[in-house]
C-alpha cells in the first residue's frame, strides 16, 4: 500500500472505482478543462492492463474499499484518493471531503504534484485582476462600484464588471477569467445558491456570498454551494477588502513553485 506523504510526478492517467455519476463528471470537466498543469490528465475507467497513476475511491462505500484493497498490489504505481465524507476517516491515504467540487479536485492536484500548475509564461500578474458583481438590484450594483473604488488601492490594475441575474454571469464567466465573484443569493431565475455550485464545478475563481439574508440556515446552504465568503448587506468596508486580500494572496500562492 502506498505512503500518504507519496507525491505524484508526470500525472497522466486517473481512475476510479464507486464514485457516482457528478463525481466523475467533476474530475472529467478538469481532464477537459483549459487550465494547465504539469500534464494533461486523462481520465479512464479502471482496467488491469492499463497503468493507473491515481485513483480515486469512494471511501463511504464498503465494497470500493474492499475492491481496492483486491487490487491494490495490481495497481502498486497508483497513489489512492479516498473520497470521503469524514476527511480523516483513512489516515493511511490521502483523503479528499466530500462532496467532489472542481475546487477541492483542484487543490487536492495542486498539493501532490511536484510543479506549479502554471508554466512561467501563464503567471498571473498580482497586480492585476477582475472582479464580478452579481446582482439583480441596480442601487446594490451601484453600492458595489463606488465601494470597490473606494476600497481597491490605484496601484492594482482590478478590473470591476457587473451582471444583473445569474445567467449572465455564468454567461461572463465562460467567457472572461475572473478572479472573484460577489453573489447576491435572491434573484430572478436561478438562485446564489444554484449559479454558486455551477461556478465551482468549473472554475476556480473564489466567490463571495453577498445577500441580505442572515439566518444560520442561509450561510450554511452558502457552505454547501461551495462559497468561499459569506457576507451580509450592507457589507462592512473591512469585510469587502479583507475578501479582496484573501483573492490576491491565493492567487499569488497558485503561482509560487
């Protein structure tokens, strides 16, 4: 059996054993994607024959444990990702939180291999980036442009754009790479909530929260999305920039070897 601490290096082939239908759409979207790490991955349904790098597991089930555990010395190349809902259940593999986000595959990739996931030429300029407020209420959107120049210094080049439902923004963010988004939860058509779990099942950029609803209830189902702030209206000038920081450094941890 593999070693927790082992890293990956040269990743190409992925597979899997029990994970359900979205899990592996998750891990297909990033095979798909446009974003560029170390080596194209590719993901392949699991056969003897073939030469598996990674595999991922779904450790709530008994009997893809078990299956893995027949396996395992077949596959004795492959590093084993436990995909679980107790993060900690398997201290002897690496183990990823359920549920599967684009996000949590993304970092889990990033912490086990050996280069950064940008080549020097696709760097991303810390002083640079683009913000999108989302936002059905015209006097919330201009709240939002006045504090943003407000808030962000001159010195960084932050590019703000607006969207009035959630269709448009995922319209935008298909097409344009933003770095953080500000949601609200209550528009027409499709929720926060919903345009929140859409954005992180194929993007990276961070979101923010930003509704005027306030019940624990609301910030959980903003958890769950896969938000990664959640701020109440009217937001407090330190919260807005605090969340502003929070993008610029883990953009810049993205790019550091």
């Amino acid at each position: 059996m593999l070693d927790n601490k082992q890293t990956i290096k040269n990743q190409s082939v992925i597979s899997y054993i029990g994970l359900d239908k979205q899990e592996i759409a998750t891990i297909q979207t990033l095979c798909n994607s446009e974003i560029r790490l170390n080596e194209n991955f590719v993901l392949s349904e699991l056969d003897s024959e073939q030469i598996v790098d990674m595999i991922f597991i779904n450790g709530d089930d008994q009997q893809a444990v078990n299956k893995w555990k027949m396996i395992a010395s077949a596959h004795s190349k492959a590093l084993p990702i436990m995909l679980c809902s107790e993060e900690n259940a398997f201290s002897e593999f690496h183990t990823v939180k359920k549920p599967l986000m684009f996000k949590n595959l993304m970092q889990t990739l990033d912490s086990l291999t050996s280069t950064p996931l940008n080549d020097s030429e696709d760097n991303i300029d810390v002083k640079s980036a683009r913000i999108l407020v989302v936002d059905d209420s015209f006097p919330a959107r201009q709240f939002m442009k006045f504090k943003l120049e407000e808030l962000i210094p001159e010195s960084l080049n932050i590019e703000v754009d607006f969207a009035d439902s959630g269709e448009k923004a995922l319209r935008a963010i298909r097409s344009t790479p933003f770095d953080l988004v500000f949601l609200d939860v209550t528009m027409p058509g499709r929720d926060g909530y919903e345009v929140c779990a859409m954005i992180k099942q194929s993007s990276l950029v961070q979101v923010a929260m930003l509704t005027g609803l306030k019940e624990t209830v609301d910030k959980i189902k903003g958890n769950n999305a896969g938000c990664d702030y959640y701020l109440t209206k009217p937001p407090k000038d330190e919260e807005l920039a605090k969340v502003i920081k929070s993008t610029f450094d883990w953009r810049n941890s993205k790019q550091s070897p």
